[in-house]
C-alpha cells in the first residue's frame, strides 16, 4: 500500500509538471485586427452601410495597434435601419463536437446612450460538411448593452461552452443594430478576440489518472478474493 501511494504522489507529480503552463490554442485568425489593408481586417468579413461603417481602426484599440469599430450615425446621416457587423467563419472540419470552448474578447461602446439601437455578440455552431444534416447545431445570442457594456474597455466571456453534436464550425459575430431614428450615434470596439478549446487543470488530470488507477487495484483485490 504504501508502494502504491508513493507511486500516486510521484505519478501527480509528474502530471502537474507535463501540464503545467500548457495553454488552449486559439483558433480566431487576427484575434487583434493586427493584419489587414487599411480598414480592411484580414480573415474577417464586414457590413457597412448608407448610415454607418464597419473598419479596422486604429483610433481605440484596447491593445495592440487596431480594434474593429462598428458605428452609425443618423446626426450627420439620413436615418435607417440598419446592422453593422464584423464576423469570422472558416470553413467546415476546424473544430470538434467532443470540445468545449471559451469566447473572450475586449468591447466598449463610443456613447452610454443605448436610444434605438442594439449591440450583441452571437456564436453559431454549424454542419458545414452536412455530415449530420447540414445547418445551425447550435446558438448563443447576448446582448452586450444587458451585460453591461460602456464606454469603458471591459472583458466579456462566454464559458465551458459544449459544441452541440454534428457541428464542425463556427461563425462568430459582433454587430451594432439601428432602428430608423433621427438624431442617435453610437459605435461598438471589439479587440482581442479568442474562442479557445477548454484543457482540464493539471489537478484535473491528476485525479482522473489517481482515480483510474485506484480503481484498477480495487478490481485486482476483487478478483483476488
């Protein structure tokens, strides 16, 4: 027994030394809007319309060089509905439906004056390969102005976010929304982007083999007797 517990302890020691420090990869292209021909980000796609634009912009950037700014303005513009928006979606077979995911990113709004508009973040998991039917497998829809957004850089998450079985891709969009309103402006700064696959802790790992190994010797007792 006590061979075995020394084992155990060198076994988790040796987990927490392979683990340690391994980070999940993020799978966004130009998390930052770094790369790109002027406003213009690369690997990205953008909506601008009559009423406002969708640029890389250097103006405002919570790090690095360039954020995505996506703004109206029905003061200087013809009032319109309208939807702005910077999304990315790379195609089928970049992720796995055995994965769980986490969404961060850096947002803040130009005004706190939210009249006529909205601003959201949304997360789709898609059949791209129509392996499993083809279409959305899954969806998140959240309004940044009800999670707190301002004008302030902040950091939103979306958490352990399971993909829904059959799905083989994403698209991630940020959007900033008007209704046809006269005298309203307002903008959305989206940087820093990640959607990365959740890796377990290394204490994780070390109770799942502790826990494996624990049962292996309760059998072998077991069939001993």
């Amino acid at each position: 027994m006590i061979c075995l517990r020394r084992f155990l302890v060198v076994l988790c020691g040796a987990t927490l030394l392979a683990f340690s420090g391994e980070a999940s990869a993020n799978i966004i292209l130009n998390p930052g809007y770094e790369n790109g021909a002027g406003a213009d980000a690369a690997d990205w796609a953008e909506l601008s319309g009559a009423a406002g634009s969708t640029v890389r912009d250097s103006a405002m950037p919570s790090s690095g060089s360039f954020a995505a700014h996506m703004s109206f303005d029905h003061i200087a513009n013809t009032p319109s509905a309208g939807a702005y928006f910077v999304e990315q979606n790379q195609g089928a077979n970049v992720i796995s439906d055995a994965d769980n995911f986490d969404l961060t990113f850096d947002a803040k709004t130009d005004s706190s004056d939210f009249t006529g508009m909205d601003t959201f973040y949304q997360l789709l998991w898609l059949d791209q390969d129509a392996s499993h039917g083809g279409g959305v497998k899954g969806e998140t829809l959240t309004s940044l102005i009800g999670a707190g957004i301002n004008t302030s850089y902040q950091t939103f998450s979306l958490l352990d976010v399971d993909v829904p079985d059959g799905a083989d891709s994403f698209l991630l969009r940020f959007q900033i929304s008007s209704g046809p309103v006269d005298g309203i402006a307002n903008g959305l700064w989206v940087d820093n982007v990640s959607l990365s696959t959740v890796v377990p802790e290394p204490a994780t790992w070390c109770l799942l083999a502790t826990g494996g190994l624990l049962a292996l010797v309760r059998r072998r007792r077991k069939s001993a007797t």
